[in-house]
C-alpha cells in the first residue's frame, strides 16, 4: 500500500473516529457555510461596483471621443474659413476698389469667402471679408493699413 493511501485511510479512520465520538453530529458546519455565504454576497456586491464603474468609464470615454470628433470638425471648418479669406486677391493702385471671391479646404471640409478690398488713397488701405464652411458658423475678417 503505498504512503498516500495509508495517509487517506488515516484520515477516513480519524474522521470516522470523530463522528462516532459525537453519536454521528458534524458541527460547526452552519457557521462555516454561513460565513462562507457572507463573504460571497460581500464579493459579489463589490463585483457588481467594480461593473457599474467600467460601464461609467466607458459612456465617459465614448462621450469624450464625440467630443473630440466634434471639436476637429468645428476646428476644420473654421481652418477652411480663414483659407479661403485669405485667398481672396487684394485691390491694386490707389483709389481702387475689388471685390473678389475665395476658397479654402482644411482636413476634407470646403469653405466659401466673399470680400473686398479699397485703398483710400497711397496710404490707407481697408480690407474686409467674410467666409463660410459647410455646416459651420460664418468668419469674418476686417483690417486697415496706414503705410508712410
């Protein structure tokens, strides 16, 4: 016989042994499974904040991407705006006045410009424009030059 079965007939002999000294009563059994019972509805309640937390994080990081995805689109059409303000041609010669359009593109988005421009005379100049991307708010751009 070898050693691991002697040691498991010892232990079926001794538990044996202990029951028949209690007339056949296992005891403090219901304290343990009680004990046990606590411990696992104490896990489970933890488990169940550690999941109501990752779920918060994830609708924080989903609502956090929007935003993010929002602010580039708003950013991109303000880009295209002032692109296409900048290319509208300033008036040459003194005493003149232009008018003239303007388009800009930034990261896929498109932007329209109207504006003009008039020199006073050889020192004063003005200069005005206002722009429009797809689905943004307008820009709008004004400026003077004195020049001696």
């Amino acid at each position: 016989m070898s050693t691991s079965v002697v040691a498991v007939s010892t232990s079926v002999a001794a538990i044996s042994t202990s029951l028949n000294a209690t007339n056949g009563t296992v005891t403090n059994v219901s304290t343990s499974v009680a004990s046990m019972g606590t411990a696992m509805v104490s896990l489970s309640t933890s488990f169940d904040a550690v999941s109501s937390s990752v779920t918060s994080l994830k609708q924080d990081i989903q609502s956090m991407k929007t935003q993010m995805q929002d602010n580039r689109a708003y950013t991109a059409r303000g880009v295209a705006g002032t692109a296409a303000l900048i290319g509208i041609p300033e008036v040459s010669g003194a005493g003149k006045f232009a008018l003239g359009l303007g388009t800009g593109s930034y990261d896929g988005t498109g932007a329209f410009a109207v504006g003009g421009s008039v020199n006073i005379n050889e020192q004063i100049k003005l200069k005005f424009g206002a722009a429009k991307a797809s689905g943004g708010e307008a820009v709008y751009s004004a400026g003077f030059r004195i020049q001696w």
